[in-house]
C-alpha cells in the first residue's frame, strides 16, 4: 500500500519573511513593494480545505502561525489576528511549547497562553489546534521540571502534553508534532551533515509507543513530525506498520520560494504580482500541500496574506510557473532556509 503524508507548513510571510524564523533572518519590508498590482486576478473566493493525511481532520489551506504571540504581538494583539482568522475561514492554529519565539525562559509558554485566553470563547471542536514537542537540545531544558537535557522519550513527551494542555485549557490537542528530531541531523542555519554531531538518539518505535500512550488517553487525537528529513520519516511510517502503532500524518517542513529573493522579487513585478503574492499563490498552488502556515503580526498583515491566496489567479498561469521553473533551475531547493 501507497503511503500518503501531506505536507503541512510552508512559509512564513511577517513582514515578508524570507528565512525561517529558527535560522537567521533577513526582513523585507513590505511598504517597499507598493507597486500598483496589474496582474489578473480571480474573484473573491472562499477558502477551501483538505483532509489531512489519514485523519479525518478537514483543513483549511491556510493555519494561522502563532509564534509571535507573547514576544512581537500582545494579548490583545494576539486575539484581534484569531478572531480575523477564524471570521475568514481559517480553522487551525500552529503553536508549540517553546513558543513565543525568539525562545526565552521569561516568556516560554504565552502563546499558549495567549491562546487559552482567546479558545474560551470559542466552540472548541470548531477549532484544529496543533502544537509540538520539543527535540533534542541542550538549552531549553528549562521548560522541564527536571532536565539537563530535553529528549523525544516517554518522560518528556508526557510532561510536554499535560503541560501544553493546562496552558491551553483544553482537554486534547488535535495535533502533536515532533518540533526537530531527537537524532542529529543539520538544522537551524546548518546546510551539511556533520558527522562528528553524531549522538545516541530514540529509537523511532520507542518515540511511537510514547505518542501512542497520549493518544490511548484522549489527549492526543493525531501525530506527525516538523523539520524532518525524508530518511525520518520513513522510518517513522515504517516502525508504525511494523508494531501496529499510529501513523504520522503529517510534515511540517519550510518550503518557500525566497530563497532567490532579488530575482523572485523581479519576476514577480514582472507578472503584476506582489511578493506576497507570488509567494503564497505559489505554495498554495502545489498539489503536495495540504495547509499553508502563516504568520502575521498584525490584522493587516494578516488580511494581505489572505487575500493572496483568494484573489490570484487559481492556478497561477503557464507563464507564470515557467518563468519560477527558470529560476529554479539555479536555486534547485526551496526548502532550504
């Protein structure tokens, strides 16, 4: 049988955010970009949604990113972005346990809490909450009672859950991702394997068998993985049908075409398009993606990534892709950030 695990996380526009906010960042203003917009453009439209993987969650191809709440964006702040999300037909969050970011000990947990605050008022079964558990480090052992370091084992993703679910004030999360693996493997600025980084890591069934337990007790409805590699998550399908063990259904990877910013930039005056646009139309358009997130810090922001998805031209034209196909073959990989 045929493994289906879509894509769940693509690119992150806040101002227009050419890195992954975990790696190094370069800004782009968006007020530089005012150039007035000539491209065809559909009508209004409304959002659609998908079935994530093998769940039987319905998505929205838009899940709003949370993880300036608490650091960038103020309570308040933060619950004028959700209600303008959920008015609009998003109907999934993003967060994670060491949100907001940039991570610090003095304000490790707000998003949730932001959040909590916010989902009291809401119907909760109205609404797809994600969140995740940390990987492998070494310097955010602080989130853990007792830990020097933080590892994917039975005892942390234990007290990860309980602690994300008392934050939240809900009784399950309808996603739990691994945040990074808990093996080594090159991230957050690193582009090569480095060898000598090996360490001893968890096995994939071991991982498993601990996500199962969460998931036995309700407070857990689905898995899946973030920042992971394609050797990872085979292994991850793999131990799962091997032990009869819930399936990942889903990979929240960075996918994004600004890796080539100047020329991405260009082309897309070219065409009529704003940055944005391009952007968003582009990842919106692939059919490996079931849900783009996206970050805003503030309603405007907000509004603008929204309507690139609904009033560029759906699907992009011919000439369109083949001028991002050209580009590409210099820039061959737009996962890497």
């Amino acid at each position: 049988n045929t493994t289906k695990i879509p894509s769940f996380k693509v690119a992150h526009h806040t101002p227009l955010r050419l890195c992954n906010a975990k790696r190094t960042q370069i800004w782009v203003k968006r007020s530089c970009f005012n150039s007035t917009i000539t491209a065809k453009v559909a009508q209004q439209s409304d959002l659609q949604y998908r079935k994530l993987g093998d769940s039987d969650l319905q998505i929205s191809e838009i899940t709003l990113g949370t993880m300036t709440f608490g650091e960038q964006n103020t309570e308040k702040e933060a619950h004028e972005m959700l209600s303008y999300a959920f008015e609009h037909g998003i109907n999934a969050l993003d967060t994670a346990e060491l949100y907001p970011i940039p991570m610090k000990k003095e304000t490790s947990g707000r998003t949730d809490l932001y959040i909590a605050s916010w989902l009291k008022s809401q119907p909760r079964d109205k609404v797809i909450l994600a969140t995740k558990v940390s990987g492998y480090s070494e310097r955010s052992a602080h989130i853990r009672d007792n830990a020097k370091v933080l590892r994917v084992d039975a005892v942390n993703i234990r007290e990860s859950v309980e602690k994300s679910l008392k934050r939240l004030n809900t009784d399950y999360v309808d996603l739990l991702q691994i945040h990074w693996p808990d093996r080594y493997v090159p991230l957050f600025g690193e582009y090569f394997y480095d060898s000598s980084k090996w360490r001893p890591s968890i096995p994939f069934v071991e991982q498993l068998k601990a996500l199962q337990e969460v998931i036995d007790e309700g407070k857990v409805r689905y898995i899946g993985v973030s920042n992971e590699t394609s050797y990872g998550v085979m292994e991850f399908v793999h131990a799962a049908r091997v032990e009869g063990l819930s399936k990942i259904v889903s990979i929240q990877n960075s996918y994004s075409l600004l890796e080539a910013t100047m020329q991405y930039i260009e082309m897309a005056k070219k065409h009529g398009l704003s940055p944005v646009q391009l952007a968003l139309g582009f990842v919106r358009d692939r059919p490996f993606m079931t849900s783009s997130i996206i970050g805003a810090t503030s309603v405007e922001q907000l509004k603008e990534d929204i309507d690139a998805f609904l009033t560029t031209q759906r699907p992009f034209p011919p000439e369109v892709m083949e001028d991002i196909e050209a580009i590409f073959k210099r820039y061959k990989d737009p996962a890497i950030l």
